[in-house]
C-alpha cells in the first residue's frame, strides 16, 4: 500500500464527509490487518435501504479511492436518529 493505515483512515474521512455533506464518518484502522473500518452517520440516508447505503459509499469510496479501496473493510450506515435509538436502547 503506498500509504500508511492512518493516512488512508483520515483520506476515508475526508472522502465521506465532503460527499456527504453534513456527515460524521469515524474511521479507524483495523488492528494487524493494512485495513480500515468504522460508521459514517448522515441524514441523508434516511429511507434509504442499508444495501442503496452500502452501494453509495463504495461507489464514493472506489470513485477517489482505486485500488486502495480494497483496504477499506465494513463502513456501517446511520442516520443520527438510528444512533440515538441505538443509544437509548
């Protein structure tokens, strides 16, 4: 990979919270793995189905990313109200 885990998590951020205006994306490297995972809550996926979510975000993700977008892993998809009924649960 010609940059590091941490560089890439912080490029990963960039990409969702420009694409998405108005989100959070909390990315993070994966321990022992050369890989990225984590959670990107935006608004705007409210009634959207989780797989039109998946799609979204990979096709940002391969779009800027190339070939280092097979070193990011799971990036879940929330809306803030999912993750403050997450939270109250």
């Amino acid at each position: 990979m010609a940059i590091s885990v941490d560089e890439l998590a912080q490029t990963v951020i960039r990409i969702l919270e420009t694409r998405f205006e108005g989100a959070k994306a909390d990315i993070t490297p994966m321990p022992n793995s050369g890989r990225v995972s984590g959670e990107i809550v935006w608004d705007g996926f409210e009634g959207i189905e989780p797989i039109d979510r998946q799609k979204m975000v990979r096709t940002e993700l391969n779009s800027m990313l190339g070939i280092l977008a097979t070193y990011v892993s799971l990036i879940l998809t929330f809306t803030s109200q999912e993750i403050e009924e997450i939270l109250a649960a």
